[in-house]
C-alpha cells in the first residue's frame, strides 16, 4: 500500500509503527480510500498489474516450508487493514509464491484499462478501472471489473458486474453499474471527488471495452 505518511517519519503510522496512530486519518486525505478502510489506516494499494489480475479473477499457489501448497483466491491474497494494516497479504509466515494463475481468457475482444492520474508522467493512479466484457447475441454473458486508487487493496466490482450480465451494452446500463459499485463508499474529509470521479471513470472503461475489437 502506498501513503506519504508511512515515509515521513515525524507522523503517526500504523503500518510503520503499529499502535502509533494514523496521521492520514484526520490530515490530508486526498488520496486515500473511500472502501475497505478503518481507523487504523486509510492507505490506497498503489498496483496496476493487481487490479487486472483481480478484474480477471487470478489465483495465486503458494508452497509452505514444508513442502505442502494451496491456492488462494487473487481477491483474498490482499488484506483491507483492519486492526492490523501492518500485514499487507494472506501469506503466513515462510510461504513462498510459486505461481499466478489466469482462467481460460473470457475477454479476448472487449476490455480496456483506464488509468486517471494528476499528471501523466506520474507512476500511481488517483483512481484506476479494468473492465473486460464478453458479449454474445448482442448480450453481456460476463463481466470483470475492479478498481484501483480506492481500498486497502484491489477493489472487485461483483454488484456492477452481476448487474451487467445478461444486459445489451450501453451507457445507460454502464452508468447504472458504476451508480452501484460506488454506492458503499465511505469517503474521507478531502477526497469526496474520488466518487463522481470514479463512478465516470468506470463508465468511460466500459465504453471504451465495449468499442474495442481486438
């Protein structure tokens, strides 16, 4: 996760210093999270590789020491912080990745990633969408969507895309999913913007996978 309060070390952080407080929490909050956060951190995941793994419901195998594997859900590798924002994922401890697995593809014609930034040279996004749709018939047969810039960590739009499913494409259909995915978000003093931000940002990624012919 990515916040300037756990490197300027004068201000309180509780994933550098558990138990010391969240500076963010009440000071400049601008661009932290409106899902998932909790008194004790309010930090944003920072990756855009992890957003598309998790709009494309990746799974991770891990290896334990002692030989034994198991597979984890990619929208379960990444922890919200809770009491503990310390910890960043489900691994315990001395597990090791071996692999990142994909599904058969789903979204070989239809999908886009959309990254929103103050200014293009800079590397994190204020708010990310990956949005891939397989459409059959003039239908949508499935949907992946998540964002980014939001949460603790990538964020799975499973309303929006249950929504969609079984719609013919089109804004107005766009617009009510991106109405639904931003409809639970708790936003803090300084970054209310991130909701008519994101909410237009989901429905502009969907138009764009839609337009797209790979």
């Amino acid at each position: 996760t990515r916040c300037p309060y756990f490197f300027e070390t004068s201000m309180p952080c509780n994933k550098r210093e558990p138990g010391s407080g969240c500076g963010a929490l009440e000071g400049a909050n601008a661009k932290h999270a409106i899902f998932g956060w909790s008194k004790s951190c309010v930090a944003t995941h920072p990756s855009d590789m992890c957003v598309a793994l998790a709009a494309l419901e990746a799974t991770v195998s891990v290896q334990a020491p002692d030989g034994s594997e198991r597979t984890i859900d990619f929208t379960d590798f990444h922890r919200l912080p809770g009491s503990s924002p310390e910890k960043d994922n489900t691994l315990e401890p001395g597990e090791l990745i071996t692999a990142i697995d994909l599904p058969k593809p789903q979204f070989t014609e239809h999908y886009h990633y959309l990254k929103i930034r103050e200014r293009s040279s800079y590397a994190f996004a204020l708010i990310s969408v990956a949005a891939g749709l397989k459409i059959r018939g003039g239908i949508i047969t499935d949907a992946g969507l998540a964002m980014g810039g939001v949460a603790h960590k990538p964020w799975k739009l499973t309303n929006a895309e249950a929504y969609l499913i079984g719609k013919k494409p089109s804004t107005t259909h766009f617009e009510e999913a991106a109405r639904l995915a931003l409809e639970d978000a708790q936003t803090l003093a300084h970054n209310e913007y991130k909701v008519p931000m994101g909410t237009k940002a989901i429905v502009r990624a969907l138009e764009q996978a839609y337009a797209k012919k790979a």
